[in-house]
C-alpha cells in the first residue's frame, strides 16, 4: 500500500456552509467543487459540472440512486468514470469510479458541484433497474440518459421496488486498490463562510484564511505541521455513519445534561445517540438536550433564550442578527463528553465564537448554530462543524473495531 497521501486545499466559498474540495472527473478532467461530508458516501455530481457525452472514459449503468438528507434529496443515474486527486507527483487516479449524476433535485449544495461522502460503506447503495428497463424494451437496459420524469416523490416509489445493491464508495475504492490508507484528516476553521463584505465575490471569499481548510487523504497523526498538542481519541461505535456515544453536554461550569441511549427500535437506522457529520453547518441537539441547554443558558443570563428566539424569527428570511447584539463574552461555552477509544471520556469544547459565529454567510451578521432534534429524527444528535472548529480531525478507520475520530487544536 503507498505511504503517500494526498493533501487537497479546501474552502467553504462555495458550500458556504460546508467545505468542498476540487476533484477532476473523466477522461477531460473537469474540475468539480464537491461538498465534503462524512454523513454521506456517495460521490454525487451535478449536470452543471460533468457531461458523461463529453467523458471518453464514462460508462453507463443500470444503477440510480435517490437519497435524502436532512435538509434535500436528489436522485440519478450511476455512472462509473476516471476521478483524480491532487497534481503533480502528488496526483492520484482512480478509474471505474461509481459516481451519480443528479437529475431530480430538491437539495441545495449553494455554489458547490455536488458530493463526495466519506461515510463507510453502508451508506452507499443504489437500485438496479435493468429488469424494469428490460420489461419496458430499453435497451441496453442503462440509467444513462435518464429515462425517468422529473417527479422526485414517485421516482421515490418506483426506486424502492427494485433490488438494492452496493455502491463502492471513492475513498473506500481508493484504499482498496491500495492508492491511500485507510485514514483521512480535515482541516477545520469554523462552521459557516467568512464574509466581511456585502456582495463579496468567490475571488474574495476564496482569499479569506477563515474559508481555507485542507483534506489530507491517507495521512493523520503524521501531519505534524497542521496541528498542534495531543490528539484525543473519540470511539467510532458503528460504521453506518461516523457514530459516537455521547455521554453528557455541560453548560459553561454547569451541571452535566446526560445524553439519553438511542431506543432499541432506532439502532437499525440510526447506530448510536451522536454521529460527526462535516456535512452539517448546526450541532443538532436531541429534544431534550436542546431544552436542557438552553435553560441553562438561561440560568447563566435570563436575556440569552429571547436573542435565539429572535435569530430564529430573523433565520427564517435567510437573516442573522447584527454581530453588535451578540458579546461572545456573555455566552458560556459547551463542553461535550464522549466515550473516548480507551473506554474513558474526550471532552470537546465548544466556545460561543464557534456557535454564534460573527460575519457568518453575511458581513456584519451573526448566526447561532445549534438547533433543536429534526422532525421524524431517532433521538440522536448530530455532531456538526461548530464542534469540529478550530480542530485537526483524524478519521482513522484502521483502529481495530470500528475505528477512531481524533481531534486535536489546528495549527493557524
């Protein structure tokens, strides 16, 4: 297996509320700008950004996925096709890569060009359709070009009564052909994108540090110069997302709020009561975690709970508050236990600048990221950019079991 890894600048200028990462598909090499998240592991590309009629080394299908997250869905063909990383002596080629060409979208990837999932394989999955495009007379029986309407809800329908297979995602083909190890590590500045001027231009943005990250594939602990201090280790407790078990969330010196199990009847679906998600911009708290905290945010300043409130009424226009109403001084910062790889506990914390981040998707405003459980969600939260800010993370998926998410401060 190579000993090299690959080191990829990445940028919140066009996800804006994620990092994304250029990546160069087909034989032509376009680059594409995709969204990096860990609780997700397709590798999924919009029209916009990769013609397979112009990709000498595309080859089509009978496989299409359709997927949802929290917040959108999509649904299109797989494909498989030539995906490079890096430039130079530092480039890495991988052919035959499955990668999906949304069609049918209710998502919103803002200025980013699709996805590219660092889950595990579970997560990765598609339906055949060859049998029902063979009923039907096409021929040959390929998802390539589209051969279904536009309707998302009844492609939906139609997906779930094929069978469903097994999509190998990039980085785990990566690894297995022996390209990369079996580890990766992120670069976290903050959670949502700097902006410091009204109409600022992706020239700007791009130009900013607080946007700038780096994606170093097949490399961890021995990237020394892109942090510093010890790295705690964090135990991964399923492979269907990034899981952990979080033992308590405590408010500033408060008292801990312990953290309640995932019900029996949610392990199946959901692994664990937390999952990492770098696709998530907000830390979102199970109900009565939220509840928990933000009593004791008002206990710490009765004022605090009725600034939220009304950044929520303002979110709801895609509006923050003004960055002269929130004094990160005045807002405790959360500490959140989890069980560590040696059975213990890691302690991440969480400062005010990090959750309520000024300048954030608009110059002069501020955003608070930490959210309540999602409708129809296990009582589960889902660990976000916030808590990750400011760190060097370690997904390192040797460790015997199931693996190790490793944190320690960032280098400047």
């Amino acid at each position: 297996m190579s000993g090299r890894t690959v080191e990829l600048r990445t940028t919140l200028a066009y996800a804006q509320g994620a990092y994304s990462v250029g990546i160069k598909l087909g034989s032509q090499q376009r680059l594409a700008n995709l969204l990096l998240d860990t609780g997700s592991s397709s590798l999924v590309v919009l029209p916009h950004a990769y013609d397979p009629d112009a990709d000498a080394a595309h080859g089509p299908t009978s496989l299409a996925q359709t997927i949802s997250y929290g917040q959108g869905s999509w649904a299109g063909p797989v494909l498989h096709s030539q995906v490079t990383l890096g430039d130079g002596q530092h480039e890495r080629v991988i052919g035959a890569t499955p990668l999906a060409l949304v069609e049918t979208a209710a998502q919103n990837f803002r200025n980013a060009d699709g996805l590219f999932g660092l889950a595990y394989r579970g997560l990765d999955s598609a339906y055949d359709f060859q049998q029902y495009l063979t009923s039907r007379g096409t021929q040959p029986a390929s998802t390539w070009p589209w051969p279904f309407d536009g309707d998302l809800q009844a492609f939906h329908a139609l997906a779930r009564q094929q069978p469903r297979v097994s999509v190998t995602p990039c980085f785990t083909a990566l690894e297995e052909e022996g390209v990369l190890a079996n580890v990766y590590a992120m670069v976290i500045r903050r959670a949502l994108v700097h902006v410091l001027r009204e109409r600022a231009t992706a020239t700007q943005l791009l130009a900013d540090p607080l946007n700038s990250g780096m994606l170093v594939l097949g490399g961890g602990e021995q990237c020394q110069s892109l942090y510093h201090g010890a790295l705690q280790s964090i135990r991964i407790v399923h492979d269907l997302y990034y899981n952990a078990r979080l033992i308590a969330v405590q408010v500033g010196a408060g008292a801990r709020i312990i953290a309640p199990a995932l019900a029996e009847k949610d392990v199946a679906r959901a692994g664990s009561n937390a999952i990492f998600d770098t696709g998530s911009s907000f830390v979102i708290l199970q109900q009565q975690i939220y509840d928990a905290v933000i009593a004791a945010f008002r206990e710490h300043d009765p004022a605090l709970p009725a600034l939220i409130e009304r950044f929520q009424q303002a979110f709801r226009n895609e509006e923050g508050l003004p960055n002269s109403q929130i004094e990160h001084r005045a807002w405790p910062e959360l500490h959140f236990i989890l069980e560590s790889s040696s059975g213990g506990e890691a302690i991440l914390r969480c400062d005010p600048e990090d959750y309520w981040p000024h300048n954030a998707l608009k110059a002069g405003q501020s955003v608070f990221l930490l959210m309540s459980q999602l409708p129809n969600w296990p009582d589960q939260s889902i660990l976000g950019l916030p808590l990750l800010a400011g760190r060097y993370c370690v997904f390192d998926r040797r460790i015997h079991g199931l693996g190790a998410l490793k944190v320690a401060r960032a280098r400047a």
